[in-house]
C-alpha cells in the first residue's frame, strides 16, 4: 500500500560532489542534508525542500538521465525559471502539457529536471461582480 513518494534518486560522477552543492544548494534552493555514514561512504549527496528529497549517488559508470527525471512543482514558476536562468543554468520552456507551466533543465552533470506548476482555472477569489 504506496502511501508517499519518499525520494527520487540520480546518479552522478564520483567527485561531483562539490559542483552538485552549488547547484542543488545555491541554484535550486535545496538544503543539504547528512547521509548515514554507511551510505556517506559512497560519494553523493542528498537535498531537500520541504517535503521533496533529492539524493545523487556517485556511479564510476555514470551516464546523465537525458530523458528520465523527477517532475518537481513549484510555486511562482516565472520567477523560479529567472532565478534559475540568472545563476547560469539551462531554462527550457514545454507547452506540452495541459493545465500546467513548465520547464526543464539540467543539473551541473546534465541530468534532466523537470519544475511545473499548475494553471489556475478561471475560479476567481474575489467573488461575484
């Protein structure tokens, strides 16, 4: 019985550790969090925002995710893909996708990232005229 996705994992090359914590911490906005040191020992990193876990594993045969990716949501989709442009990193604009704004870009090692948000329907908050 799946109750919650609990994190999504992509890999990267041993020693990219550095280069995805500028990333994932300065671009994105994520928060690095400690691996157990069993794991620790592997090489990689994990993030989180809020409830989203991201965490890259070191892989000595290491090929990016070109066209698997994790699909994060966002809030202020504009202002998210500014920042993203703004710190250097690919901003990719899909209109593909019924009901929602969304983007794509890739991680210092070129592993795909999907960010969207939901377009609000026509409901109007302020009530009737």
């Amino acid at each position: 019985m799946l109750v919650a996705l609990d994190h999504v994992q992509l890999a990267a090359p041993p020693g990219s550790e550095d280069m995805l914590r500028a990333y994932y911490v300065d671009v994105l906005g994520m928060t690095e969090i400690p691996k157990p040191p069993v794991l620790a020992a592997r090489g990689g990193c994990w993030f989180e925002a809020g409830p989203v876990q991201l965490h890259v594993g070191a892989e000595d045969a290491f090929r990016p995710a070109r066209k698997a990716h994790p699909g994060l949501r966002v809030t202020d989709i504009e202002a998210f893909a500014a920042r993203l442009a703004a710190r250097g990193a690919p901003v990719t604009w899909d209109d593909n996708l019924p009901g929602h704004r969304r983007f794509y870009s890739e991680d210092p090692v070129g592993n795909r990232l999907e960010f969207l948000e939901p377009v609000a329907t026509g409901a109007s908050s302020e009530g009737p005229e």
